[in-house]
C-alpha cells in the first residue's frame, strides 16, 4: 500500500489543480473547460472506485495518511475506510451523471460552472477523507463556497432570492462550527478525532458540560446541513430554485451532514465515550423522526413538482437520523444501504423533473383541490373516446418509466432497491438477531416503523399524483425535446439502484462490515495514532 | 481581564444576533460581521488569555503551554478570519445582485404586505 497510498490524496488534489487550470482560460474555451471538467470527473470515478476496493480488501480497518509526515495527533491526517470510501464513490457517480446532463444546456447559464464544480467536489472528498475536525471546517468552507456560486448558476430573481437566504444560513452556520469546534479545543486540547475520542473519556466532571455543549453546538452545525426538522426551513426552496444539474450534486451534499453525524457521534461518543456515552440519542431519534413527519407533510401538500423532491430530500434525512439515534448495527447497515439507493434516486429525480417540466405553462402543477378554492373549474372532461392503443411518442414513454421508477425507489416498493433498503432497516428492528428470540421493542422503535411506511405512502401518492398530472393523463401537452445525453444520466443513476438491488448481497455485506466497524472504533482509532511518519525522506523524524 | 474579554464577545455576539434576524440586507451583513468578531475573539480565548507570553521558543528549549501562549487557538483564528472575509465579500455580492434584480433591500425580496 506504501506507493499506493499517495492515491487517497487524489481526490483532492485533482479537483483543485483541474479548477484551477479552468480559471486560466477565462471567458473563451468553454468546450476546453468543459472537457477539462469531464476529464478530471470520470478520473475521480475510477480513482474513488479503486480506492472503495482497496478499503474494502485491506486486512485493517483503515488506511491513514499523514499530511506533511507529521505523526498523528500532532498532524493532520486523512482516514480511508469503507465508510469514506463509499461516500466518495456515491460523490464521483452523481457528479459524473450530473455533469453530463449539464452538457447539454445548463453549463452555459453562467460563466463559472466548471471551476464551481471541482471545487465543490474537492470540498466534498476532502470533507469524506478528513481526520481533524478544523480541516473538517476547512473543506466545509471549500464545498460551501463553491455551493454558493452553484446555487446562483443561472442568475434570476428565484434563484438569487433562494441564494441570500442559503448563504446567510449557512454562514451564521459556520460559525456555530467555530464555537463548537473551539470549545472541543479548549476542554480537550485535540483537534484530531481519532485523539479526542480518547480524550472524552477522561475529561474531568467540570469541564465534562463544557465538552458536551461543544459537541451539542457543533452537532446542530451538522445538522442544519443534515435538514434536521426545525433546522431545515431553507432547504425545499433552495434546491428547488437552483438549476437541475446543480440540485441533482446537492443531493449528496446534505448527505455530507449526516456522514459527520454518523461518524463523530459512533466516534466520540459510543460506548467507550465514559460518562458521555450517547450523548444526544434521543435529540437524533426524535429530530429524525420530526423530520420525517414534516417532510411527509411537504410531499403530499406541495403544488409545484420540483419541490417535490426538496421535501423527499427531507424525508431521506430524516430517516437516516432516527435510524442513526435508534443505535444498532444492523440498523445502521441498512440505513446506510438507504443513503445509497434514496441519493441516487433523488439526484435522478431532480433531473427527471426538469426534463418533464419543460413546455408546460406555470401553474400547471396547481392541485385541483386548489384548483376548486379559487373558483376555476376542473376543465378535464373526461370524454369517452374510443382510443385503444394509441402510439406514445417515445419521449414520453421513456419519461414515464423513469417516473414510475422513482415513484418505486421512493416509496419503496420492490423491486427496486428502495424496498431492500427499508426491509433491511424493518427487519433490524423485528429481527435483530433471530427468529426465535423474543425481543421488546420500543416506542421509538415503532414510532420509526410506523413513520417510515408512512413516509413511503405518501411519496407514493404524491409522485403517482405528480406524473399523472404531468405525464400520464390524457391532456394535450407538447412533447418535451429531450436530448440523449440529458436522458442518459437518468437512465444511468435509475439502472445503478437496479444493479443495487441485482447486487444486493454482496452490497449489504458491504453495509454490515462498515457498520461493525463504526460501531468498534478502537480500530480506526489505532490506525490513526499508530501510523508511524514515513521513514527514508529527508528530515523525516526517526 | 477575563470578565472584559467574555463581556466583549457577548455584547458583539448579542447585537450580532440581532442584527442578523432584521429585515434590510445591510443589517444582515453587520451582524455577520459582528458575530465574526465574536466568533473569532472566542477562538482565540481558548487558547486562555495570557499576558507576556509569546508563543516564541527559545533555542534548544521544548515547548510547554504552561510557559508560552497556545499557538494553534491563533492559526485557528486567522484560519477563521480569511475564510470570513472572502465569505462577507460573496455575500455582498449576492446583497447587490439581490438589490438589483427584486429592487428592494428586504431580505425577502419584497416588502412585507401589511
């Protein structure tokens, strides 16, 4: 692994120097920067996909590189292991599909597109790979940056709007990273995670409130990335505003939130965190589950298709806490088997709306309920024609299966890897460890269940009642012109969460090692702190 | 000396707080701003206020915290002023697109109808 090693700083690296060169060849050569950007992408695909099976075969529990041969707490370091190999593979796979759809159109709607992009995909990695919390706050800065400039790709009074609201959010909450970050520091006296999980369990009783409000204010930091109920007010409406291709990496960014809460809470505060252990399991459990409801809510109430899938973003959320509060391995395999399929599914979906969208006048989405209340009446007469089989244009035909497809994959439905994501959560809580055990189950155990099958249906009958709207009713609209290599990449993130489901064995197995090893972190804690510096470099410590 | 360097950052922190839930965009950037001072003031008392002590070795000694200023609290510091700076910088850009395209300065990009 020694020469190999040097791989795992290449999602960083390449991103950053592939940016940086596009912003030397200003204004002119857009078909140079966009082969630049296209280049370095799938390059990242292949790099995060090797590095996904070297973690997946290494006989440790993670692969550590030490920034600058600095040793461990002293250093900064970067951490490979399944879990951030996994996160890297799902960022490069949605940012390939995404940019290739903004090829067709959208990269023209302003002028820094690509550099936006690498930038933002070298905050994401970086953000995945890290092992010190301020480097943590660092890439946060780097992907929230670029996000801001993406979130205003296109300009426009929506988008701008939606923009100042997302960038004051997001700074105000910045520096509520910052008070927790430091006040971690000031108790504890490390930045590095894998250090300050030692670390908490021996604080003293004194300073022990100190710590726990750190993490408490650095949770909610995370968080409001996450789209945690009252937290998430801006969410919706600033992925809805900004352009498709944009939403459709979004995606994967409030995942970034729930990748932190997932690895510092099972980090620093798992069993071995003294005093501390779990600390704020409740807060995730019923946040989450909160969450869930209020996202439940927006799907079946929103009147605008897009939104549609800002508040599935939520509802994904929200399930990923609670199942991350509810505190089980195998609860936590499947949830992140969820991460997986519900990412891909929603970043498909955004760029699926757009393309049905188009050509339909505004208020087209209204409901009839609405529709009813504002005195207009529901012009649809249904007429007895005696149509028998006529021809769908194939436009519309490959529309709708996409349609039905995500409809599946968000409700859960088999056959799609939807359904084995929640049967694998379900089944964690009635079956944890066989069949003939008894088992008590919680309240908060079937609150979980009862939400998430909930939450199911009514994405059901919000997609069903969107496409039959858009797509499926027999109204005249015009056939949207759709590009190949616009459908492609929603062909392509829908045919992945099929491969998931085909390959759902070897994925789960996956999901559980990832898991067993979150939840026995002295491994990843070892492997941090015992790297030794590299020895033969000039000046290297002995 | 602890007590006038806490009062200063809640006083900034207090009116930064402020200030950022009002309803013109200037206001918002001020209390931003205010609140990056206080941020950035409590970075920096983390690392416990001390007098006379540069975080300056002399030759041949270690270093030892109870003898020299923390110096990690003060990287973190300028660390967290330059990210602030260049993230005022796009907000404002963002305040004069904003004003420009929904002509107004209300956050909401209309007025309130009351």
């Amino acid at each position: 692994m020694s020469g190999w090693s040097h791989l795992m700083l290449l999602p960083i690296v390449l991103p950053l120097v592939a940016g940086s060169l596009m912003l030397l060849f200003d204004g002119v050569g857009r078909w140079l920067k966009a082969f630049l950007n296209l280049a370095a992408t799938i390059v990242l695909v292949v790099v995060a996909i090797t590095l996904l099976r070297v973690a997946r075969d290494s006989d440790h529990s993670s692969s550590v590189y030490l920034l600058g041969n600095w040793p461990a707490p002293f250093g900064i370091v970067l951490v490979l292991d399944q879990l951030s190999a996994l996160m890297l593979v799902l960022t490069s796979i949605l940012a390939l599909t995404s940019l290739v759809f903004s090829l067709a159109r959208w990269h023209r709607a302003g002028v820094h597109f690509h550099p936006l992009f690498q930038f933002l995909l070298m905050g994401l990695n970086g953000a995945f790979l890290t092992g010190d919390l301020f480097n943590l706050f660092v890439f946060f800065e780097v992907l929230l940056a670029a996000s801001y400039g993406l979130a205003l790709h296109g300009s426009g009074v929506a988008r701008v709007k939606a923009g100042l609201h997302y960038i004051v959010i997001n700074l105000a909450t910045s520096f509520l990273f910052l008070i927790g970050v430091s006040l971690i520091y000031g108790v504890t006296g490390t930045l590095n995670m894998a250090d300050l999980a030692i670390r908490i369990a021996q604080v003293s009783a004194d300073d022990r409130m100190l710590l726990e409000a750190g993490a408490a204010i650095l949770g909610i930091a995370f968080l409001v990335k996450a789209g945690m109920w009252p937290l998430s007010f801006w969410l919706p409406t600033t992925y809805t505003a900004a352009s498709p291709p944009v939403a459709a990496v979004f995606a994967v960014m409030s995942k970034v939130g729930i990748y932190i809460v997932l690895r510092l809470w099972l980090l620093l505060f798992g069993s071995g965190a003294g005093e501390s252990a779990q600390f704020g399991e409740n807060w995730l459990l019923y946040g989450g589950l909160m969450t869930m409801a209020f996202g439940m809510m927006g799907v079946l109430s929103t009147q605008n298709t897009a939104r549609l899938a800002g508040f599935s973003v939520l509802v994904s959320s929200g399930t990923l806490l609670a199942a991350i509060g509810l505190n089980q391995v195998g609860m936590t395999a499947g949830a992140l088997f969820y991460l997986v399929s519900s990412t891909l599914t929603i970043s498909a979906l955004f760029l699926l709306i757009e393309l049905v969208e188009r050509g339909r006048e505004m208020g087209a989405d209204m409901l009839a309920v609405t529709r009813e209340a504002y005195g207009e009446p529901d012009d649809e007469t249904l007429e007895d024609e005696e149509e028998v089989g006529f021809a769908i244009p194939a436009t519309m035909a490959l529309l709708g299966i996409s349609f039905l497809a995500c409809a599946v994959l968000l409700a859960g439905l088999p056959p799609l890897s939807g359904f084995i994501a929640k049967f694998a959560m379900l089944s964690s809580i009635f079956r944890p460890t066989g069949l003939e055990e008894p088992h008590v189950i919680s309240a908060g155990n079937w609150a979980f269940v009862t939400l998430l099958i909930l939450s199911g249906l009514s994405s059901l009958i919000a997609m069903t009642r969107a496409g039959i709207r858009s797509l499926w009713a027999p109204e005249d609209r015009e056939v949207p012109r759709i590009r190949v290599i616009e459908m492609a990449p929603v062909a392509v993130l829908l045919l992945l969460t099929a491969t998931l489901t085909l390959q759902a064995g070897p994925a789960m197995r996956y999901m559980e090692s990832t898991a067993q090893a979150l939840y026995d972190p002295a491994g990843y804690i070892q492997g941090v702190l015992a790297t030794p510096p590299s020895q033969g470099i000039p000046g290297a410590a002995r | 000396m602890e007590l006038v360097v806490a009062i200063a950052i809640g006083v900034l922190a207090g009116s930064g707080v402020w200030l950022l839930l009002r309803p013109r965009t200037f206001q918002v950037i001020i209390g931003l701003s205010l609140i990056s001072y206080a941020v950035n003031m409590f970075i920096f008392s983390m690392g416990r206020l001390r007098t006379g002590a540069p975080p300056i070795l002399e030759a041949g000694s270690t270093g030892d915290l109870t003898q020299y200023a923390d110096p990690l609290p003060q990287a973190l510091v300028l660390t967290a002023i330059v990210i602030g700076f260049a993230t005022t910088a796009l907000f404002l850009v963002v305040l004069l697109a904003a004003r420009g395209l929904t002509r107004t300065d209300h956050v909401d990009g209309q007025e309130r109808e009351s």
